[in-house]
C-alpha cells in the first residue's frame, strides 16, 4: 500500500531537520502502535541513522548500535562502549562536525534497561545542543510513558524537546481516497465497516487493503482467522501500558464497549470503585473519554465513557468479551455474534462518522450530542456556530426511511427554548449520506 496523507507531518519534520543544520534539535513523536510513526519517519528522512530500543542489557544494545553507526555514517567508533550515554556523548561530539538525523525508537524502552539513562542524555544535550547540528528524532507507542518522560515536570527530559507530534488516526477523508483508489465501487456499507474496523490506523488499513478485505464479510474472515494478527491484538498492546492491573482496566473496557457507559453501571458489575481506573484510562492512557451533553455546566455529572479507539471498541466488544469461544477457535460462533449485533453495533459509529465530517468542515464553534437526565430526549448530534447564532440538529439512522424529523422536534424542545437567538436547522443523516 503507498504512503497515503500525513503531508502536514512532513512538512514539519523536513522543516526541522533544516533548522538542526545551524543547532540541534530535538523532536518527539507518539502515538499509539499501528498507528505509522516508523513509516512516516522513514517517509521524511531517507538518510538517518536509526536506532531501536528492544530489550536487551545496555552492552548488548551499545554494541548493536555501534555496528549499525559505523555502517550508516561511515565512521569508526573507537574503544569499547558499552553505556549508552558515552554513545550519545560520541553522536552529539560527532554533530559538531557533521550534521545528521538521529532516531531513536521505542524510546521509552529504556526505562526497563537504564533509566538514568534520561538523566544522562538530559545533561549531554544540554551541554552540545547550540555547537552541534543533529536532528533528534525520539519516537515511542506507549503514550503513559513517553507523556512521563517530556510533559511530568519531575523527570530530567522535561522542556527539552523543540516539537512534538501527536500521530493521530487516519480521517475519514483519507480512509475514502483509500478506498477509491483500491475497491472504486464500495458501497457506503463497506466504507462504513472499513471505518469501525480500521479506525483509520494505519497498519490495520494497510492489512485488509493488501488482502482485498473490502466487505463487512471478508474482513471477518481476515480477523477471524486462525493466524490473524487481530485477535491478539488488543492484549499485545495493551498489556504492557496497563502492567498487573490489566485485567480490571480490560474488564471495565469490555463494559464500556458493551455500552455499559455510566460510572454507576460498571461499580455495580463488578462490585469495585473504578473511579482511579477510569481515570487512568483518560488521562494516563488516552483510551477512553468524557462524553457530556452538549451545553453541560462545568462539573455536570451527567456523563458517560466511551473508547476513542474503534477497532480497541470491536476487540473489547466482540473478541476479549468472547475470549472462551476464541480460546477453543470457534470462530464461525463469534462471527455469527458480530454479523447479528452489527445493525445496531454499527449505528453508534455511523453517528461518530458523521461528527467527524462536520467537525472537518470548520463550521463549528462546537459539536456534540444531547439528552437530558434519565437519557430522556436524546439527540445524535447537535453542531453550533456560536459567531452565526445557528444550530445544527440532527438525526442519525442506517435506513433514511427511519428518520423522523417531526420527532426530532419535539425532542429538541427544551434545547431549543435556551437558545431563542439561534437560527435552528433539522436534518436527518444516513447510509446514504456518506
């Protein structure tokens, strides 16, 4: 699959790279696994020097990147070195006299092999950065992590970085283009089913568009598939940021996705406080969010979690929850669950879509859904243009024949009766209108 968007990313990582010629600079990108950090750093730097952190003792690393910089930047590392902050000290000494990009990968894999190792770079950086001339480019997926290591004002790399770069999903505008360049007579089902499943991660769009997995069919044949890199996928990635805890934090997601959305609705099942966990999971993790009606005052207790990632959303909701049957290789049982629930599992994400195209279309000063207390009144999405004093409301169903604008009215009502200025626009979306 070729290199599709991310033209904003290049720009700004070309852009630095120019300005590291006159003093070092250094730039953080993350962002979940999958998601393209590698490829895109591949992309806009042909000529780098890349190194990746995996698990091994210091000396071993040191020595796997000593062979890697002779070879990359036709040097001779002299002595032994076997610590990396001498490396380090080695690289930036050598940006005096030669301007490069360094990359580093899985940064935050050397919390499990040095963790002074921060400390180190902090002090050598500091020390070399205006007289010498490297592009530091430090990359890592686990975001808990990597947001420790730059943003708590406690650990040494603090204010360090010059830029950072949050590598988010693909848009629903890419994940289109996508498709017509690769299945031109997709149905809006199937750009649909390729949006719930993908999400627009990169590495999930890059799977079903190299095997031709265009319809809601084969792409549960491609998951549900005795060496399919999805069923394990969502253990795989998160396991490691959640540590020990994991199962109370996969549990409380598994509720979530199976919209046990309330605070009070997840304590009551599994009989805990999951206050910390819920708040870990938002603001340590970025895997789930607040969702408020829009309008809520400030500390309105009216809300719900969802799970901002889709395809985290299915693996909690239709592969952790059927684990036994997925343990046992019963596939066909949990396909027929997925085939049988995905009408009304699917209307949640149609309305998602469609808050992503208005927010694309920089109409408005804010977006969001609405009810009131008891769920009463419930309204897909509300848009505002607070400048204009108009209102956008709207109705989200798969079958346009569903949607009934009168009822959207008498809904509407009450919020309406708060904003008498507004001008006010009812309209209903569907499959049709994607």
């Amino acid at each position: 699959m070729r290199f599709y968007n991310r033209e904003k990313e290049l720009k700004i990582l070309r852009e630095i790279e120019n300005s590291s010629k006159v003093s070092s600079k250094m730039t953080v990108i993350v962002g979940r696994r999958r998601i393209g950090k590698t490829k895109l750093i591949q992309e806009a730097y042909k000529n780098k020097l890349y190194l990746f952190v995996s698990k091994k003792d210091e000396p071993l690393l040191c020595e796997e990147f000593i062979s890697i910089i002779q070879n990359t930047l036709d040097v001779k590392v002299f002595g032994q070195i076997t610590k990396f902050k001498d490396l380090f000290e080695y690289l930036m000494e050598l940006a005096k006299t030669k301007s490069f990009t360094l990359v580093i990968d899985e940064f935050q894999g050397f919390l499990q092999i040095n963790d002074s190792i921060y400390s180190d770079m902090q002090n050598i950086w500091d020390s070399h950065k205006d007289t010498s001339k490297m592009n530091l480019v430090l990359s890592g997926s686990i975001y808990s992590l990597m947001k420790k290591i730059f943003e708590d004002k406690k650990e040494p790399l603090f204010g360090r970085a010059n830029n950072k770069i949050h590598l988010k999903s693909f848009t629903i505008q890419t994940i289109k283009e996508i498709l017509q360049e690769n299945y031109p007579t997709y149905t809006n089902d199937d750009l649909l089913s390729f949006y719930i499943l993908t999400g627009g991660v990169a590495k999930y769009v890059e799977i079903l568009v190299d095997n031709a997995a265009f319809t809601l069919e084969k792409q549960l044949e491609l998951i549900f598939d005795e060496y399919s890199l999805f069923l394990e996928e969502g253990k795989n990635l998160l396991v490691e940021e959640f540590g020990k805890e994991y199962t109370t934090y996969f549990s409380i997601l598994s509720l979530i996705a199976s919209s046990k959305t309330a605070r009070v609705e997840i304590e009551s099942i599994l009989g805990k406080n999951v206050g910390g966990y819920l708040d870990r999971l938002e603001n340590e993790y970025t895997i789930i969010k607040k969702v408020k009606p829009i309008f809520a005052k400030e500390g309105s207790r009216t809300l719900r979690y969802e799970i901002i990632d889709n395809f985290f959303n299915f693996w909690f909701r239709f592969i952790y929850k059927y684990r036994s049957a997925i343990e046992i290789e019963n596939y066909e049982y949990v396909k027929d669950i997925v085939n049988r629930d995905y009408t009304t599992y699917s209307g949640y994400f149609l309305e998602k879509y469609f808050i992503e195209k208005l927010k694309l279309s920089n109409q408005y000063s804010d977006i969001g859904t609405y009810w009131e207390r008891g769920n009463e009144n419930e309204i897909d999405i509300v848009g505002v243009n607070d400048d204009s004093k108009s209102m956008l409301i709207v109705e989200v169903k798969r079958q346009a024949k569903k949607i009934d604008i009168n009822k959207l009215h008498e809904k509407a009502i009450k919020l309406v009766s708060k904003h008498k200025k507004y001008t006010v626009d009812y309209i209903g979306y569907s499959l049709e209108d994607m």
